[in-house]
C-alpha cells in the first residue's frame, strides 16, 4: 500500500472511481482530475511528432530517401495492433502503472516486474533523449541559444555538449513540475498540447500552399543510402519507430483520470491515431515542399530546414517554438508516466526504497521521490555522455529497444491468456477485441518480436555514425542483457519475492 505523509483533508479518491480501486486492493491516494482531453494529451505529448518527427525526419530520409515515408503507415498499423490490446486492458485494469500492472496479472510476480522494470529504465532514457531535442530547435530560433561553441548540430561534439546542457535544465523544470502536483502538470500539458496541434496544422499547411513537386514524390529512391533498397529502408523504418511509443501514457495515470475505464481506453487509441495522421501529413508535405530533394540539406537540417527555407520570417519562428513548447510538454509527459510507473511499483514493495518512492506528498498529491529519481537519473545519464556526438543516435535506440521489450512482456502474455480463454468482464459497454481478440493479439506479437530485432541489431550507421567502440556498436543487445542482469540483480537481493496479487485477478465492473 502507498504511505502519505500525513491523511488528506478531503480523500482524493472517494466516488465510483475510488471504490473501484480499492476492489484492486489499493487506497486511493492520488489526485483524481484528469478529464479526456487532459487523458489524450498525456499520450499525445508522449508521442510528441513535433519532438520526435523533428528529431529523427533527417535520420529517415538520410537511409530511406523521400520513399521512406511508407514506413510511417507500416509502423502505425503494427503499433496500433499494440494499442487495441492495450486499449482492452486499460479497460479491465484501471491502475497507475499500467505495464507493469497488466503484465503481473496476466503472467504473474516475475514476469510483471522485468516488464516494469524495462519501461521504467525506457522512460528514464526517454525523457533524457527526449530533452536534448531541444538542441534540434532553440539554436534556430536564436543563436544566444548555443551556449557551448559554434556547431549547432547535434551529432558535432559543440552540439552534443549544448544539448546536454539545455536538456539538463529542462528536465530540473520538469521534475519540479511535477512534484508541484497533477493539477499544474496536466494543465500545463494540455495548453501544450493543444499549442502542438495548432503547430502542428500550421505547418502542414505551410508545406502544402507551398509545395514544389507533387505527391508522388514518395515514390523515389535514388537518395536512398548505397546498397540494396530494403535494407535501407529496415534502418529508415526506426525513425517510426521511434516516435510511435508511449501512447499507453492515459493508462499510466489511470488512478488520476476520471472515469478511466471508459476514458483511458479511447484515449489510447486516439492519441495514437490522431499522432499518426498528423504525422503523416507533416512527412508528405516536407516532402513535397523541401526546396532540394539532393543538396543533403533534407537529410542534415530536416524539418526546420524545410521551415526556415518556406519561411524565413517571424511566423517560422513562431513555428519553431511551437515545436521548442512540444519538447518541453514531452519531456513533462514521459517523466510524469514514468514517475507514475515507479510509485506503482513501490507501492508493491517492488523497488529498492520502496516506502520513500510510494510515498504521496499530502499537499500535492503526488509521488515527489519518483519525479526525482527520473530527473536526476536523466540528468545524470546525458552528464555520463557529455561530448559524445553518437549520445542522440545511442540513447534513442537504447531506450526504444527497453520500450518494445516491455510492450511484449504484455502482449505475449495476454495472447497465451486468450488461447486459454480470458474471463469476460461483467460490465457488457468496456471496450473489447471479443472474438478478433487472438487473431490481433498474434499479430501484435509477432510486429513487436520483428521490431525488437530491427531495433537492436547493430549497425554502425545507427549506433557508431561517427566511428566508435565495438560497445557502441553492440549498444542495444548489450543494454538489454545489462538490463536483464541488474534486474536479475535487483530482484533477487532486493525486491521482495511475495507478489501481493494473484496471477490472474478479476476485473470487476466500475460500480
């Protein structure tokens, strides 16, 4: 159970919402205020297109030429088979913490905890990946931004360095964010989310009134890295890759969104969908309107060369920081879904310092030490890899691979619950797969075993651009058996080995 400082004046969780927790066997003792649009835009700024699209446009094109964009809808599809699943469970299992808690109830204490303990390893590199993309945009918005040298791009070592910086003071103003209270984060969230979708159609609608060549530019090739074309196209396919995560954001803050049986479920698909297509459009438009498809500006400058060069005024700079606020509304949103992941955890008694990391500030309403610990962690890692201009390509591998992995430690165990048979809900209006349920489920496993492989499979161009160690090289499956380890480590020394809720558990009906 989670301890608070002290017993809340008025009890957070009382109503419908509350007395369904509690038949999970938890007191409710976060701040129940999110509503649906606050729901969505915690898996929406996850997400975040114009953080990680703006990041990672240059990286695509760079291998796949303007014919990488079919692999947007290709990671979609597979994503969003993921997300129907996730969708379902969010329904049954309305808990903060949602991968670690959905896995330990379909599979068990063991299997529930690596999963949790991959996605919350994920997110403290996420979030720290995530705030260095402030270097992708504040040096074009202003010069005084590049604190540290001349060279603006992040994979030079004056590049890096600035990012490390910027990125470490972004995430001291989140983590304090944070602590503040859910109320603060979620509006400051949503006033973000809501500035990233007005950027996000300002530029779509940018590069389409001003485009230089048509749509079926998508089909060409001949930028494409040497060698054969699929090839290329696998390494192009990461940057999709790496921006369709985290729409399961709504079910991490389950215990504090009302109504989240109904709410969460809908938000997750959403989030990922409305993502997908905003997404889309950006890729074909910066396409279409790129004022040189050859001159590798594309590949190296992305989508604030295409921005500055349509739009080399004060409305492009406006633009930019619309995409500056998306950074720092992602950056708020991982740590918040990871910080949420922790709590839960230690609520279990399932992390080193339980007590201190499920402990709930009376005030606040919310787990100031997870918030912290994510924060400094952060910090600490982008320090760990100051000056090293691989640290972009590195740590968004890294944390992705950590990501799929723990999405298939949920996956794989609700398909062999399915084969089994999985217990129907009592209340008939949840969302559910019903009878396409196995047929879904299996082909979400089988996108996420391919994915985990495309991901970690060490390729210098992706792991080492610049040359490097054999370490670097081998960064994503040496990462996951390091993972692996220290879990192993964590768990038999430290975590307690009695798992307070059973295997499979029952998933009453809201009240």
């Amino acid at each position: 159970m989670a301890t608070t400082l002290d017993t809340p004046a008025i009890p957070p969780g009382t109503g419908r919402d509350g007395a369904d927790l509690a038949q999970f066997g938890y007191e409710p003792v976060l701040h129940r205020k999110l509503g649906r649009y606050a729901s969505f835009a915690a898996g929406f700024s996850f997400v975040s297109i114009l953080t990680t699209i703006f990041q990672f446009f240059g990286f695509g094109y760079g291998f796949g030429g303007a014919a990488f964009f079919w692999t947007w809808p290709l990671v979609f599809a597979g994503q969003f088979l993921v997300a129907l699943n996730f969708a379902e469970l969010a329904a049954r299992y309305p808990i903060s913490g949602c991968i670690y808690q959905w896995s330990r109830r379909l599979a068990g204490g063991l299997v529930g905890w690596f999963a949790g303990w991959m996605m919350v390893l994920a997110q403290v590199v996420t979030a720290a990946a995530a705030a260095i993309a402030l270097q992708v945009v504040l040096p074009s918005i202003w010069s005084g931004f590049q604190l540290i040298g001349t060279d603006t791009a992040l994979t030079s070592r004056d590049g890096a360095m600035n990012a490390v910086l910027l990125g470490s003071v972004l995430l001291v103003v989140t983590t304090t964010i944070n602590v503040i209270g859910i109320d603060l984060m979620s509006k400051i969230n949503s006033i973000g989310v809501t500035v990233e979708i007005i950027g996000v159609l300002a530029i779509i609608a940018l590069f389409f009134t001003s485009a230089e060549r048509g749509p079926d530019v998508v089909l060409h090739t001949d930028q494409a890295a040497p060698g054969p074309y699929w090839a290329a196209f696998l390494v192009s396919g990461l940057m999709a890759a790496y921006v369709m995560v985290g729409f399961d954001s709504a079910g991490e803050l389950s215990e504090e969104t009302k109504n989240p049986r109904k709410v969460a479920p809908r938000t997750i698909l959403l989030a990922l969908s409305m993502s997908a297509l905003g997404g889309g459009l950006m890729l074909l438009g910066a396409l279409m309107a790129a004022p040189s498809l050859s001159d590798g500006e594309l590949a190296s400058g992305g989508l604030a060369y295409v921005i500055t060069a349509k739009l080399n005024s004060p409305a492009g700079t406006v633009l930019l920081g619309c995409v500056a606020v998306a950074v720092i509304v992602c950056t708020l949103a991982i740590q918040t879904a990871g910080s949420r992941l922790m709590f839960s955890m230690a609520r279990d008694g399932k992390l080193p310092f339980a007590q201190a990391l499920s402990t709930v500030h009376p005030r606040f309403g919310t787990p100031v030490w997870p918030a912290v610990v994510i924060g400094a962690l952060g910090i600490g890692l982008l320090v760990l890899n100051l000056g090293n201009p691989a640290i972009f390509a590195t740590l968004a591998s890294v944390c992705i691979v950590s990501l799929y992995l723990a999405y298939l430690l949920v996956t794989i165990p609700l398909l062999v619950r399915r084969i089994k048979g999985l217990p129907a809900t009592d209340d008939p209006t949840l969302f559910t797969l019903g009878r396409w349920g196995v047929p879904i489920n299996a082909l979400a496993v089988v996108w996420g075993i391919a994915m985990v492989i495309n991901l970690a499979w060490p390729r210098p161009e992706v792991y080492t651009p610049e040359g490097g160690s054999w370490w670097q090289l081998w960064a994503g499956p040496l990462s996951v058996l390091v993972i692996l380890a220290t879990g192993a480590i964590v768990y038999r020394f430290v975590v307690a080995t009695a798992d307070p809720a059973p295997a499979i558990e029952p998933t009453p009906a809201a009240a």
